[in-house]
C-alpha cells in the first residue's frame, strides 16, 4: 500500500484534530517554489522529481524559483520554510 511515510522514512503522529501532521528536524530537503505561497496559504513546489502542494506557517511569501527547505508533511501538503543564508 502506498504511504507517504515510506517515502520519506518519517513517523507520523496524529494531533487532537484526527489529522496526520509530522514536522521532523531530520526531514530538511530541497525543494523549489513553482507557484506561490503565500503565509499559511498553499502553493506548489518541485520535490523529488514531481509536484505537491506546500506551505509555510511563517509570515513570509515565497516566490517561483526560490529554494525552500521541507520539514514536515501534513496529509499530502509538504510544510516548508525558507532558506536563511548567513
């Protein structure tokens, strides 16, 4: 059976609201941005060689082309955040 968690070698936990959601220092990979994402809002990024959904719970836009860190999943939506360069 398919399980996004075998995709990403994660454990899933499931909060009060029944809905599975998995934010995991070891998860951070690259994705890119091809569709906005606006805060809390979804968009769409380019992650391992197909499309999902993504957000950010940050307070922050994300533009096409940026290259953002993914740290968790919720249901199919990968949650991520942006790149801080030093």
């Amino acid at each position: 059976m398919f399980n996004l968690a075998n995709i990403f070698r994660i454990r899933v936990t499931r909060n009060s609201s029944s809905s599975q959601k998995v934010v995991n220092d070891d998860f951070q990979k690259e994705a890119i941005v091809d569709e906005t994402i606006y805060p809390r809002r979804s968009g769409r990024v380019y992650f391992q060689a197909t499309w999902w959904p993504a957000r950010c719970e940050k307070n922050v836009i994300l533009e096409p082309n940026q290259i953002v860190y993914v740290v968790g999943i919720c249901n199919i939506t990968l949650l991520v955040e942006p790149i801080i360069l030093e």
